[in-house]
C-alpha cells in the first residue's frame, strides 16, 4: 500500500520558520481531507513568495500565494481560486477551505439541510 504524502513546491524560497508554518498547516488540513475522501493519492501544496517595496531596503515586505491539488481515484480537486495574502497562515487556511468546499460539492454530502422526503 502506497503511503499518503504531502509534496510542497515552492517552499525553499520561504524562511524555515514559514516552511515549518507551512508544513504544520498542511498536515492538520491534511487529516480532515483524508476523513472526506476514502482514497486519496496525492495532496500537492504550491506556495509561491513575491516580494513587494523598494528595491533598497531588505525588509521587503511579502504576499504569498497557495495553490493546492488533492488526486483522488478517478477526481482532481483544485482550491477554486488562488489565495492569496500578506499573512502565510491565512493564506493556506483559505486555499485548504476553499479545496474543503470543492470537495464537499462534488460528493454532494453536506446532511445540514434536510431533504423533500424527510420531511414530517
């Protein structure tokens, strides 16, 4: 049996405490995913760093990009959008959410609301 990993791209471009940040999020994402989806093969995080302020002053400050893709048997899920921020942290929660929502409208199992035929 194939174990699940998680593969980064792009985060040798961020400082250790970032891609640490990045890794941790990604693993506590990582679990929820695992619980929606019975099979899933690969979770790819994308991060890209741009670099924004004069050119001059070496703290520059940052905005980051997360692009993620899960492969399921027989599905691709993508985050919809890019997100995007200054903030790393809310950067990934809200890529890994809007992939959370791919997921869920595609497996139709949202059981908040209840259905014509169970109604009384």
């Amino acid at each position: 049996m194939k174990e699940e990993v998680i593969q980064f791209v792009g985060v040798k471009d961020l400082t250790e405490e970032e891609q640490e940040l990045v890794s941790k999020l990604s693993t506590e994402y990582f679990e929820k995913i695992k619980r929606c989806l019975d099979k899933m093969l690969s979770l790819v995080v994308h991060v890209k760093c741009y670099k924004s302020g004069e050119k001059d002053n070496p703290e520059k400050r940052k905005k980051y990009t997360v692009h993620i893709k899960c492969t399921a048997p027989g599905k691709i899920y993508e985050s919809d959008k890019k997100s995007h921020g200054w903030d790393l942290a809310q950067a990934i929660r809200a890529g890994f959410e809007a992939l959370e929502n791919q997921i869920h409208h595609s497996l139709h199992n949202d059981t908040s609301r209840t259905k014509n035929y169970e109604k009384v």
